[in-house]
C-alpha cells in the first residue's frame, strides 16, 4: 500500500482533505469553472474519472484552482462563531472533496504512466500542493474550530475518531509552533515532498536505463522458455535482435532464479543492488538531505528523533517497543536462517557448485534445491496459475467470507491492460469498485500496491459516495499467444494487494477521513493485506485458483501436497531479510545525527550483526527503499512484520471454525473490515480474536517454532 509522506500528516489531510467525489459532487452554486478550465478533465466530477483523457497540460491548472477554492472556504468556514458538525466540517469536506479526487488522479498517473512531461507537470503541481497542505495543517482558526467540534456533545465514535485525528494532525503540522519555525517546518515539508518525488524518479530512472542484451542462448541455459520469450519479445520491442534483459522484476528474477550462468547472475544482482547509486540517477545525497530535514522536522515538534514523530499515529508506543520487537524476533529467526544457508551449502557441494556461497547463488540453488527435495519447481507451476484463474478464485473465496460479488465493468482507463471492477453485497447492492493495472512496463513504478482512488463518505448534500480502490502490480504480460501466467508467490501479492482493497472497500463508516485505510494505525493497515495470504497455503483453498490454463484441469493432489510442504522452506533466510530492512529503516530514524553515507553505515552494520550472509560493501539496498524514502513508510517498515504477527494470529480462529466459515469471515468484516479507522486498532482485534496479539502463531507458521 502506498500513501504520499506529505499528505499523510497533516490535519486537513487527517480530516477534511480525505474527501475525495465519486459519482457527482455535491450541488453547489459556488463551484463555478472558469470558462478556459471547462474542458479539463481533472475538473469533471460527474463520474469516474476519465484517465485516458488526462495529459500534463491539465494538471498545473486544475491543482491551482482546486486548492484557490479550497483555501478560500477553509478561510470563510472557519469564521464561524459556533462551528458544528453539518455547518463546518461537512461543506468544508465537499471542496476537500474535489482537490483530494484530483489529486489522487494526478498522483496515480504519476505512478503509472509517468512520461517527462507528466513528471515535470506533477513536479510543478506537488510543490502547489505541499504549500497548501503546510498553510492549512498551521491555520490557527481551523484549529480553533476544530477544537469547539470537539465539544460538541452529540458526535459518533466515527466524527470523534476524526476530529480526535485531525488535532493530532494539526500538531504533527506544526499549529503550536511560532511564526518563524512555521516557516521552516512549511519549508522541511516542501523541500521532502521534493526529495520524495526525485527519490522515487531516480530509482525509476535507473531501472528502465540497464539492459542485457545476449545473443547466444547458451548463455541463458536453465532459463524456462516463459522467460526466453519475455526476454525475445522485449528485444523485439526495442528494435533489436537476441534476448533483451531488464530490472523490472520478473526479468530480473528469472535470472537469479534459473540462470546456470554464475557470471550473468552476478552481473544481474550488481546492477539491481546498485541502482541509483551513481551519475544523475544517485541516490544517496538525496537520503542524506532526507534524513537531515526529518530529524529537523521532529525536533521542531518536540520529539528526541523522527522515529517518535512517526510513532505518534501508530500503534507501538515507543522506539525502544519497536526495536525490542524487531531484535526479539532477530534471536528467534537467526538460527533458522543459519540452518537455512548451511543447508544450500550443502546442497552446492554435493552437486559440485563453489561452496563459498554469494547473494547471486541463493534464489538459484534455493530453486534447484526445492525441485530436487520437495519436487516443486516454481516455472512448472505457472501454467496452473494463469491470471484470470488466480483472479476468480480470488474473488470466488471474498465472496464466501465476506458476501460479496466481484462483476467485471467498463470505464475509461489509462492504459488497455487496465480492468475495472464492480463489488456488490449479498441483497446485490452495488457497494465499490476497483481498477486492477497488473503487468510490468516502461513508466510504471516498479513493486505493488493498492491505492485508495474514492473514499466511502455521507457527503453534505446527503448523498452517500461508494469507495474505489487501485490495484497494481508487475506480473509478467502475456506472450506467445499464452496468458499472464504467475508464479505462486505472485498469486500471494495479488491476494496481499486484494486485502488492502478489502479494506479500503468493505468499510461501512461514513466518515472519510476515518473509512477503510484512513485513520488505521501504519502499523495496523498490513492486517487484512497480510491475513489474506494465508488462502494461497491452505489445501482447501488453492484449488480455487490453480487450474491448468489450456486443459483447466486442476492442480493434480501430489503437487498441492508437495506446495504446501515446502512453505517453509528457506523461510528462516526471508524473514531475517525482512527483519534486516526494518532494522535499517528503524535505526536510521532514530539516530538524531545523520552524516553523509548513514545509511550505507547503518546498513553495513546490521549486516554484520544480523545477517548470515551479508551484502558486499558495493552494495546500495537504501538507494532503491522506496518505501521508507517515497513511500510513507519512515520508521514504519516494522509494520509488515507487526502486521503478520496480528495476521497469523487471526487466522488461527479461521484455522478453528474452517477456512469458508462465513459467521468467521462476517466477524472478521463487521470488526475490523468494516470499522476502518474509527476504532483503535488493537480494539479491533481484541473484537475479533477476544485477546491481545500473540507472536507464537507467526513463529510456528514459519517453522521457527
């Protein structure tokens, strides 16, 4: 899930700012365009948005003149002597309502389809924007009004949730601070939303700019011919002849997954973990400014390091319960991962490959290790896991724990892979929608994530505006003729990213700013994105989703058996790899000194210390964190671990009651699902599970128990 730094902190992002349109906007006489902006799609609310319409040209001006109309009724709202909900936090809403729904357009398309012009024009627009969300986070009598909305005796626990978030917001936005610190804290905001985007830039950058072109196949021995094809129809695209190599990930993966060539593997690895380390595409001058200007900003609200800032809207309570956590499980899962690489050791030698084992041999002799003991080969799996098979069965097991109805529709895109999707309750009420944009191509932000598009929320006219949710990846496209077909542990990101649109979609509060995923604990928001994933290891549920894509016979027994077998193998090795990117992320914010190169520093020494086989010095991991450094993740990437000790731990009940259960599956969706952000997330859980989160269930899970 990604969520843009700068908007998440402050108040009227907390608040008002959440209230994106969907369907019309709510009537209102002032909402008048001017007559040069009337044919700018950004501006037209009158349904979905119209992606293919949208060029760079239309950006600048429809952001400029969202966020006029909006200051101009957060300054005229807020001269109200007696403030209340409908007469102050509603209309002020409906024009958040507007400049959050095209921003959230501008943004996507950004992540999607980012050509140079569109970059500069976003680059142009976020400045826009990163002045306006600094103003409205500081505007001493919003805060007062909100303050008097506090008081107002007959609020919701949702409307209570969110004005109790948007006062935090507006502190964490600098509101207490005097004239002079607000404008360095405006300026901080501004220069990291910069360094965010460059950030991100970069990284992109960097992977579309390597390529390997080879021409001789003996080369590329051990490759599937899944992988060949890619690489030929690739070179073809490019106006060359051979096999054409890139970064994205499913190119660079089948290397290091199947290549007997060591050298190419390492050639492979070297440049994917040093992208944005050099030349204009470097990366680390701009993490160091990063860390600098995040350590300033803490310390101007009054916090030791940027880690409690960014603690201050999470669950855990303290950096020290955080690296507590993250150490405790280090002790447990480190054995593991010893075992874990002594055995490839083993394996190496036994079938004559150099036992000094580096990172390039790991995913390869990891595979050849796996089909040999457990006789699963991950490229033999594909054609049992073609796209629109994982996507119905899928949606096939939403509907039986949750109700729901997934039907395909048609709306306007912003590219022909994209498909959009309707989600309809049991009394066949249409209650969502949600794009999906699955393959891997050129602009396209790499990884996966869910973005919300649409917030659910009773607007001030009355009406009631349904969520819609983004859902992208970078699976493999279709080639020869054949379908997407995907690696079992793509089938598990689809199911990861589906849970985060479960979220965002089957809220039933109508207060946007705390719906879905907004107003969630960071630490809490990977919950139902990591619980779902469970449904691609279960016996019971894989044959939904696993059918061979030209006879559609089913995955024969003898290899579910053997799928689930092998879960845990090497599983010591993944999460210690996980454990190490969190320590990184955390140590790093909590250091309140940052000289330059810290996080190569900091990265080299948990290396040492924690890893079993750590990186060469050469090797640049923070360069590409996007996460942590564009991502919304800072001092917040213990989440994902966080998240599937709560994970593990509720599946146990589903474990119990069987995995279709729907009373089950209806607890989990009337708690959690459908509370969103409005109650705490440990209430939730203790709803649901009826106790406090235990990590043994994560740990057994994982064969570390």
């Amino acid at each position: 899930m990604q969520r843009r730094t700068f908007l998440k902190i402050s108040a009227f992002a907390l608040a008002a700012a959440h209230f994106p349109a969907f369907a019309q906007s709510p009537k209102h006489s002032s909402y008048a365009i001017p007559a040069a902006l009337q044919n700018n799609p950004l501006l037209d609310f009158s349904d979905l948005p119209r992606f293919s319409q949208v060029q760079a040209a239309h950006v600048v001006p429809a952001i400029a003149f969202l966020i006029k109309e909006y200051r101009q009724q957060i300054e005229q709202l807020s001269k109200q002597p007696a403030p209340t909900w409908d007469s102050y936090y509603l209309p002020l809403a409906d024009y958040g309502n507007r400049l959050s729904r095209a921003w959230s357009v501008v943004s996507h398309l950004h992540s999607v389809r980012d050509t140079p012009d569109f970059r500069t024009a976003y680059s142009q627009a976020e400045n826009q924007y990163s002045d306006f969300d600094s103003w409205a986070g500081m505007h001493q009598a919003s805060y007062r009004a909100f303050l008097q909305l506090k008081k107002q005796p007959a609020l919701n626990v949702a409307q209570t949730k969110a004005i109790d978030d948007a006062l935090l917001g507006f502190k964490l936005s600098g509101v207490a601070l005097n004239a002079a610190q607000q404008r360095r804290f405006a300026a901080i905001n501004k220069r990291l939303a910069a360094l965010s985007t460059r950030f991100d830039n970069q990284v992109k950058d960097s992977r579309m700019a390597w390529e390997k072109i080879i021409s001789n196949p003996n080369d590329l021995a051990g490759l599937p011919e899944s992988a060949l094809q890619a690489a030929l129809e690739s070179a073809k695209s490019k106006g060359k002849t051979g096999y054409r190599f890139t970064l994205d990930y499913p190119s660079y993966i089948a290397i290091q997954t199947y290549a007997k060539n060591r050298s190419l593997r390492e050639q492979s690895y070297r440049a994917y973990m040093t992208q944005a380390s050099a030349g204009k595409t470097n990366n680390s001058p701009v993490i160091d400014e990063i860390l600098k200007l995040r350590q300033e900003q803490a310390a101007l609200l009054g916090f030791k390091n940027y880690a409690e800032l960014s603690l201050a809207t999470k669950m855990a309570e303290s950096p020290t319960q955080v690296l507590d956590f993250l150490n405790d499980l280090v002790q447990k899962v480190r054995p593991k991962a010893v075992q874990d690489l002594a055995d490839l050791r083993d394996f190496a030698a036994e079938k004559g490959e150099p036992t000094e084992l580096q990172l390039w041999d790991l995913n390869y002799l990891a595979n050849q290790m796996k089909a040999e003991r457990y006789s699963v080969d991950k490229e033999l799996l594909r054609p049992y896991f073609p796209e629109q098979r994982v996507l119905a069965g899928l949606f096939d097991i939403a509907q039986r724990l949750f109700g729901i109805k997934v039907q395909a529709a048609s709306a306007d895109v912003w590219h022909e892979d994209v498909r959009f999707y309707r989600v309809f309750n049991q009394q066949n009420q249409h209650i969502a929608s949600f794009y999906t944009d699955l393959y891997a191509r050129e602009h396209k932000n790499g990884g996966a994530w869910m973005n919300g598009l649409i917030d659910r929320a009773k607007l001030s006219d009355g009406s009631l505006q349904l969520p819609v949710a983004l859902l992208v990846c970078n699976f493999s496209q279709p080639v020869a003729g054949k379908p997407s077909l995907l690696l079992h542990d793509e089938a598990i990101t689809l199911f990861h990213e589906f849970g985060h649109c479960l979220h965002h979609m089957l809220t039933q509060v109508d207060v946007a700013a705390v719906a879905g995923t907004n107003g969630v604990a960071w630490d809490a928001v990977e919950f139902p994105s990591q619980l779902l994933e469970n449904w691609c290891w279960n016996a019971d549920a894989l044959p939904l989703i696993a059918t061979h894509y030209e006879t559609g016979e089913p995955l024969p027994a003898e290899w579910l058996h053997k799928i689930l077998s092998a879960k845990n193998f090497q599983a010591g090795q993944f999460m210690l790899r996980q454990l190490e990117y969190g320590l990184l992320d955390f140590r790093l914010h909590t250091q309140t000194q940052h000289p330059a190169n810290a996080a190569t520093r900091v990265n080299a020494s948990i290396q040492n210390s924690v890893a079993v086989l750590p990186e060469p010095a050469w090797a640049r991991r923070a360069n590409t964190f996007s996460h942590i450094f564009s991502g919304g993740y800072a001092a917040g990437y213990y989440s994902y671990m966080w998240a599937d000790v709560l994970a593990a731990d509720a599946f146990t009940r589903f474990e119990q009651d069987g995995v279709f259960n729907r009373s089950t599956g209806k607890a989990f969706a009337d708690s959690v699902l459908a509370a969103g952000g409005s109650v705490a997330a440990m209430e939730l859980f203790k709803q649901f599970q009826g106790r406090t989160p235990d990590a043994t269930a994560l740990l057994k899970q994982n064969g570390i128990l």
